[in-house]
C-alpha cells in the first residue's frame, strides 16, 4: 500500500492553487446526464473520487473522456439505469445518481452505499424525498430500486438539511410538470453551484443557498460548458497547515467567503489573513494560541470536513481546545494517530479536548478516512522528524498527489508504493 514519508519542522513559503471543489465536480458530474448533448466541466482535480464516479458514467453507457483538468461527458449513449455495484460501493456519491437517472429514464438502481469511516451515512432522506415525489422505491438485498414512471412534482420538507439528499432530489425535479418545493434544504455553496450549472443548462431552480429551494419542470436541458467552484475544504487545509508550521503561503482561486467560519477561528494574534481578489495570504509566525470551542454545524456553520484539519492546529496550540463534531458519528478516528504523534487529545462521544503541547514528533501513522489522512499529513509537516503515513489511498479521494503539490512550498515530503 502507498505511503508518504514526510520530514517535518519546516515553515511553509510559497503558493498553492486550489482546483475545482471536489464535492461539486461529484454531483455536477451525476447532474451531466441529464441531457444527451455534451457537457464539459473545467478545473477538475486529479482525484480517486472523480475517477470512480467516471467509471459509473461509462458504466452507464455513457462517454467520457479527460484532457488535462477538462473532463468531457457524453451521455447520448446513455443505455442502463443500473449504478455499478463496486464502484458505487466505494463512492458514496454515486446515491446522487438516483436523482438524475429518474429524470433522465424514469428508473433508477443503486446499491446502499457503505457507511464508512465517519459514520452511519444513512440515506433515509433522500429516498423519504423521492417518494414523495411519486417515485415507487423497492429495497431488498442490499439494492434500492426506483421507478419514476408517475413522478409528480411537489412540496417536499428535508428532515435535516443534507447536502447529498438536496442535491439529489434537485436533480429528480428537474423535468416535473409545475413547481417543486423543497424545504430545510442545505445551504452549502456547492449546492449553489449545482444550481447555476443546470440553470445554464435551461432548468429553473431558485433559492439555492437559502433553506427553500424551487424547481420549476422544463422540457429539455442542453449541453454546457462549465467551471465548478473551488475546493473550500482543500483550501481551508492549506490555511490550517500554515497556521501549524508558520511561514507565508499564499492560497489561490479560492472564496474567501465559503471558509468565512474559519477565518474567524484562525488566532488572529498569530495569524495574519489578507484575503483579496480570489486569494488568501497567511502569515503565520509564533505558536497559536488555542481557540477555546469549535462546534462543527451547516454550513455556513464551521465545516464538518474541516474538524480533523482542526483538531491537528489545536493538538499544537498553547492551551486547551473543545472541538464539538455535530455532524457526522465517528469523525474522530484521526485524533487516536495524533496521540501517536504525542497528541494530548480525549474523545468523549462527540466531543474531544485538546490539549495543546509545543511540538508533535514524526514516527508511524495510519490515515483512517479522507479528512483525518489530511490532518496527519499537517501533523507530519509540522512536527520534529520523519513520519510515514500508511493507507494513504483515503487521501488520495480528495487530494491530489500531495508528494508533488506540497514540496513547491517547502514540504519535505516523498511518496513510496
Ligand atoms: C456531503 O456528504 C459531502 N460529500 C461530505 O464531504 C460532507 O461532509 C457532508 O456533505 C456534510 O457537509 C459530498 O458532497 C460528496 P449530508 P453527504 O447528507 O451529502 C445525515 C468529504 O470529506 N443524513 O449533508 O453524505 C448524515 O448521516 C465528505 O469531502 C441522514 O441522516 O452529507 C449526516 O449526519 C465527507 N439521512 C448529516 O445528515 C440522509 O438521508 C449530514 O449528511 C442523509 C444524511
């Protein structure tokens, strides 16, 4: 299995550019089949997760094809309604397929998607949404099957506002007669994002961003060529490692108003922010003093992806940290390869308590899931010495190759296997 082998207690100076948001490429890639014209999507990162949810595409009959960060999809030869089982088993995304399969071809088949490493990831909302909608929906052996023959549109309140059921259940509406109303929707701006992709497309769905979202029916959608939002998350990763190792590193394409919870948490006494035309500058000289309380909540509440990236800042922070993870049931799992770090962190239930010490020291770890993979490899770089971190193919869903991104600011990181 792969690995990075990374020697730390190195500041951070230079500049990165964040691609595409990962969690918009996802379901603007679902949303693609929803015309037979093609549709190209720019800025795409070179990631695990895309290349899955690529194969499910192809799967489907669909034609794809990628020239550099461009992916370019062909969906005319679309021929099945049935999601790929292994690949929709390894990306939970691909449950965003119901929704623009059913509005494309009226059926739609999917495997329950694994929990995974940060929780149960239930998809009673989605599929709560999709009945009411008239969707018929069978569930036996593991499989979800949906017949939207006598789709209707309708007035539907989410129970909590989740993002993937949002999205999902926009893209069901999309080609109902008369006006959907959806209710309790997640704000997240990659569901902005959604919005503005199909509204290029012809559709007409308003309120994205906001808890009420509508979705007037249209006849047809047609090809488009489109750049999705940049990738918050990765880019509120670099913020928080600069934080951790000090130094000047500059974050490019980037919205400083999607990551606005985190900026308010990065210790202004140690950290200076310059936000400014698509960019933020970090300079970061001294060791953070600890932030007192993070509670992960919806956006634009602090992120949930974000927490792991938190905890390693706060594990190196001058004093004692309460992190608060809302979202997601087991989303602490990194916190036990941080101790290893010489981390002074307790999890009780949702909640850890941090204690800052004044380094962390290199030596072998685990990454157990996307985000906490990201966190070891902050911890990495700003600790004393050389650590390596197994099972890297988590980071691999949501990150580029961090041993070819990371060393253009100072990194002394290596990849092996
Ligand atoms: C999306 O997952 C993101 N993934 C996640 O990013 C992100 O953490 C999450 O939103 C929250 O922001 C993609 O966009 C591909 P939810 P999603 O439905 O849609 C519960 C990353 O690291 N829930 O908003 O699956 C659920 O258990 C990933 O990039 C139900 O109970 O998240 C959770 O507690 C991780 N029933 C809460 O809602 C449902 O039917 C929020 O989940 C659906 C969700």
């Amino acid at each position: 299995m792969a690995k990075y082998i990374i020697e730390g207690g190195r500041e951070l100076y230079g500049s990165l550019t964040v691609r595409g948001a990962k969690n918009s490429v996802l379901t603007l890639l679902a949303a693609s089949i929803l015309t037979p014209e093609t549709v190209i999507l720019n800025d795409c990162p070179d990631i695990s997760d895309v290349a899955v949810m690529l194969q499910i595409l192809r799967k489907l009959g669909c034609k794809v094809s990628r020239r550099d960060s461009s992916i370019e999809i062909d969906s005319s030869g679309l021929h099945s309604y049935k999601i790929a089982c292994d690949p929709a088993k390894e990306l939970r995304s691909s449950v965003f397929m119901l929704g623009s399969l059913l509005s494309r071809i009226k059926r739609a088949r999917a495997v329950y998607p694994g929990g995974c490493d940060i929780g149960l990831r239930p998809i009673d909302i989605h599929l709560a949404g999709l009945r009411e909608l008239g969707v018929t929906i069978g569930e036996r052996h593991g499989h979800i099957d949906c017949d939207g023959t006598h789709a209707h549109a309708a007035d539907i309140v989410l129970d909590l506002p989740s993002v993937g059921a949002t999205e999902n259940l926009i893209m069901a509406c999309v080609f109902l007669d008369g006006i959907s109303v959806l209710r309790n929707c997640a704000k997240e701006p990659e569901i902005v994002d959604l919005q503005n992709f199909l509204n290029a497309m012809g559709a007409k769905v308003r309120g994205a961003g906001g808890s009420v979202i509508t979705v007037e029916g249209v006849k047809r959608l047609h090809g488009v060529e489109y750049t999705p939002i940049p990738d918050r998350i990765v880019a509120g990763t670099w913020l928080i490692g600069a934080a951790m190792c000090g130094g000047k590193l500059t974050v490019e394409n980037v919205c400083p108003e999607h990551i606005s919870s985190l900026l308010a948490k990065l210790p202004k006494s140690s950290c200076k922010i310059y936000p400014r035309d698509g960019k933020i500058a970090i300079e970061s000289k001294g060791r953070p003093p600890a932030v007192a309380k993070t509670e992960t909540m919806y956006y634009p509440g602090f992120p949930t992806d974000l927490q792991a990236q938190m905890t390693a800042l706060q594990s190196v922070s001058d004093g004692t940290a309460v992190i608060v993870e809302n979202i997601f049931e087991t989303r602490f799992r990194s916190a036990v390869e941080l101790c290893k770090m010489g981390a002074d962190i307790t999890v009780s239930g949702n909640t850890a308590v941090v204690r800052g010490v004044e380094s962390l020291y290199g030596t072998r770890v685990t990454a157990t899931d996307l985000r906490g993979g990201a966190s070891l490899v902050l911890a990495a770089t700003a600790a004393q010495g050389r650590s390596e971190i197994d099972e890297i193919h988590h980071i691999d869903r949501g990150y580029e190759d961090l041993s070819v991104i990371l060393p253009s600011v100072g990194v002394k990181i290596t990849r092996e296997g």
